[in-house]
C-alpha cells in the first residue's frame, strides 16, 4: 500500500515544485563597481574602515578566545589567562592571516565590507562579494595599525572584559572610526 501511494506524491511535489518557481520574479545579481581608489589604493577606503576595524576586533577576539579555551588549567580564579608571550604571538597570528573569508558587497546602493563577524542586519536574497584582490592586503595592515597603536597587551586586558569591549576600544570613541562624530578639519594657514 505505502508503494502505491509513493508515485502520485512524488508527481504532486514536482508539479508543486514547478509551479511555484513560475510564480517568482527571477533572482540577479551584479558585482559591484569599484572605484579607483577601491580598486588601487594600498590603504583602506574611508567608507569602509569602520567595517575593517570590525572585522579585526572580532578576528582578535575570536583568536584569543580560541587560545584561552586551550588552556588546560585555569588560574585560581577559575579563569584561562594567557601568558604575555602567548597572547602576543596570537595577535600576531590574527593581524598575519589571508582575510580571506572578507571582501565588498553592495547592499542597497551602499558598499560594505563583509565576512564573519560583519552581520549588517537583514541580508539580501541574493548577492555578489568580491573578494580577495587589494582586501586581504589592507585588513592585515589594519590589524596591524591597530595592534602598534593600542599595544597587545591592553589589547588583550580589553578582550579579558568581552567582544564588545574590544570592538570598542578598537573602533569607538571619539577618535574611533566607527563614532558617530563628524572628522575635525584643521584649515592649513
């Protein structure tokens, strides 16, 4: 009985299957068009930076978490803390990765970096990344602008207090290039 039953079911999928996909628009998509600078230039487009420093806080985040969860005896806290010598070889690793996994999409008109840690909200059905080419390059040499700047060892304090505290370090504030706060120009005499 359950044989019989078996070729009228399958032939209503297809026909359920077929009609459906006659009933939608057809899905495009386009790369999108880069700039000059977003092409050549060696550094990270402006529009952009808030979206690289991202990605690099959640790349170091994630890094250091990844070793503190290898450690085999917590302190007597109860928590993983990673030697100097560790947590700073790791931020290296981070900031000396391919980046790989990131490139540029253009949702709604508006280019965005995107990749793990780079949720934007509600995605598009479809959608073209352009990675590799100059992304890999200029989200290393973030990293690396940022460890220099900050130092790894109050990068690694900062990781001890969350994800959050991290990205806000790195890209917040009133200098971070995620603030809300319009660039101060200085007029040249």
């Amino acid at each position: 009985m359950r044989l019989s039953l078996l070729p009228p079911l399958l032939l209503l999928g297809a026909w359920a299957i077929a009609g459906g996909l006659g009933d939608r628009a057809p899905l495009t998509a386009s790369a999108p068009q880069l700039d000059d600078e977003e092409k050549y230039s060696a550094h990270m487009p402006a529009h952009l930076r808030c979206d690289a420093c991202r990605a690099v806080a959640y790349q170091m985040w994630k890094h250091l978490a990844k070793a503190e969860a290898q450690l085999q005896t917590p302190d007597s806290r109860g928590r993983r803390e990673l030697r100097e010598s560790i947590y700073t070889d790791v931020l290296d690793r981070s900031c000396s990765q391919n980046w790989q996994d990131y490139g540029v999409q253009e949702v709604n008109q508006v280019k965005r970096l995107t990749g793990p840690g780079l949720s934007q909200g509600q995605e598009p059905s479809i959608s073209v990344m352009v990675t590799g080419g100059p992304w890999p390059l200029r989200l290393s040499r973030t990293c690396l602008h940022y460890l220099g700047e900050f130092g790894e060892d109050q990068i690694y304090e900062t990781h001890r207090q969350g994800q959050g505290a991290l990205e806000a370090l790195l890209c917040a504030g009133i200098q971070g290039v995620c603030s809300d706060a319009l660039p101060v120009t200085q007029e040249e005499l």
